[in-house]
C-alpha cells in the first residue's frame, strides 16, 4: 500500500495546525534620532533560570508527546476490569462504574491520547466491524459506498482535491483491503503513523464537511462571531485538537453510522451513563461503542451474551 503524509494540505486550506506567526517587530531606533542620553531605567533582564511562556507550553507539550508516545496507536484487546487498577488508589465512583459495566461489557481496546483518540477509535471499531462480519457482505460494500460519498461530500464544502485525495485514497484502500485481512494485520496497519494519521484526517475533515455543509444546525452552538469555517479550521481540521459532542454528531451523521458513548465521569452514581448518536438514515448495523473518560476515548466490547445480533 502506498503511504501518504498525513501532514499535506492544499495551499488553499487553512493552515490549523501551524503556530500563528509572531507578532510585527517594532522598528529599530536606527530609523529616529540618537539621543546622547543614557538612561537608568534600563528593564532588567530576566534571570537564566527563569522560562518564557513559550518555553514552558513547549516544554508541556513535549510531556504530553513523550507520554503518548509510550502507548501504541492503538492498543490490543484488553480486560476491562484491568482498567479498574488505574483507580486503585483513586475514585471508588470510577471503580464501581467498571465493575457494574463489566457486567455487560467485558473487554476494551485503547487508543493513544494524543488528542486524536476519537476518530482513531471510531476508525478501528467501524473497520474491525466490517472485517469481522465475512457473513454479511453488505456491510463491507455499505461502508466502502459510504467512505466512497464522502469524497462528493469534501467537495460540496469547497475542499480542493489536493487537500484531502491522498487521505481518502489511503482511507478507501484500507478498507477495500479488510476482507483479505486477519485482525492482526488491521492491528498492524492501524498502528503504522502515516496509515493510521491519513486515516483519522480523512475523518477529521468529513466531520469538518458535514458542519460546512449543514451551518445552520450548528452555528448557534459556536462563540459569539465564530463563523463555522474558522471553526472547523481551528477545532476540527487540525491533528491533535480533542474532539467536542459536535464532531461526533457530524461524524455520525456523514458516515450513516451510529455510536454509544459510555461515560466514565466522576458524580456518585454507580451506573454509567450511554449515551446515543445516530445518524439521519436507519443504521444498518448495531452502534459501534466507545468507553469516554474526561478527554479521551477508547473502544468498548459488549460480552458475547449480550451482542444479539451484534457482529
């Protein structure tokens, strides 16, 4: 297969995920007169030890990488009750929640948390869906028609072809690749950096598309004077942004695939909450599941017992 740069945008889009440039130099005194006057009040200069801001959001941001870096892409299959070790020593709430979901739901996959683990996850457990199900085809050819739509969509919200042709390539190929697949091998592909980044872009802007092409739903819920297009520059577009309930709706709705949400938050109930996101059509296959703790998502496995008809 052939790998992409996840990195490559159209020079018309919106740049998102570069820096904003500094700010305009005031200009030297070289251009006013020189006075003879040396003044006293000379600020002081800051001492060595001391960071600038920059420095220290740099300094943060190479933590949060180095730490995500730690885990895979995606991660294999685990026992959910091994996430209940992670709260040993913290919320009782939390650990209460997992033991009662593990009634019902028996095992977990991560994904890495490097502000991509929604479209990352949503990815995996749509395709691993499809691979899993050779006994019903139609889900293979619905999915491929519906990643094959996507690209009439892109174009309907003005993205030029250069700007997403080689994620939408990489995406639809790896797809049309599932059925001569093994888990291990979708495994692998999902956890190589070009493959699975040109993936979760691809996503990243249907999700993008589908609020330009759907504004009138969704502009009420942004900032007083945000228009949508800068949002989507800004929050949806660009690697490494979390994901908002708004994301997930549009995503939900331009796949015609429909996803659970269990929360895993922190008030006194025992229960985790699911929450629904459907899209306009009818589903034609059961909701995908993925298990949400503040500002992040994994992938969530219903027990055997409890599939009925789930694939």
């Amino acid at each position: 297969m052939q790998q992409h740069n996840p990195a490559s945008t159209s020079p018309s889009q919106p740049q998102a995920t570069a820096a904003l440039p500094g700010q305009p130099t005031v200009p030297g005194q070289a251009d006013a007169e020189v006075s003879t006057h040396v003044s006293t009040d000379q600020p002081k200069p800051k001492d060595e030890g001391q960071l600038t801001d920059e420095q220290i959001l740099t300094q943060m941001q190479a933590i949060k990488d180095e730490e995500a870096n730690a885990h895979p892409l995606v991660g294999s299959s685990m026992d959910l009750l091994e996430l209940e070790a992670e709260y040993a020593n913290g919320s009782a709430s939390f650990r209460n929640k997992i033991r009662n979901l593990a009634d019902t739901h028996d095992r977990m996959r991560r994904s890495r948390g490097d502000g991509n683990c929604f479209y990352r996850a949503f990815a995996f457990a749509w395709f691993e869906r499809v691979m899993l199900a050779p006994h019903r085809p139609e889900l293979h050819a619905n999915a491929v028609m519906a990643i094959e739509e996507s690209k009439d969509l892109l174009v309907a919200a003005q993205f030029e072809p250069l700007a997403f042709e080689d994620f939408y390539a990489v995406t639809l190929e790896t797809l049309q690749n599932l059925i001569h697949w093994t888990p291990d091998q979708l495994l692998e592909t999902f956890q190589q950096d070009e493959i699975s980044n040109s993936i979760v872009m691809h996503f990243r802007l249907v999700a993008s598309a589908y609020l330009k092409t759907h504004p009138e739903d969704y502009v009420p819920f942004l900032e007083f004077g945000q228009t949508m297009d800068e949002y989507c520059s800004m929050h949806v577009e660009a690697m490494g942004r979390e994901s908002e309930e708004m994301m997930v709706i549009a995503l939900t709705k331009a796949t015609h695939i429909s996803i659970e949400v269990a929360y895993l938050s922190g008030n006194e109930s025992d229960e985790v909450n699911f929450l629904p996101f459907l899209p306009d059509t009818l589903p034609y296959m059961p909701p995908l599941v993925l298990l949400y703790r503040p500002g992040h998502y994994d992938i969530l496995y219903r027990k055997s017992h409890c599939l009925d008809g789930v694939v």
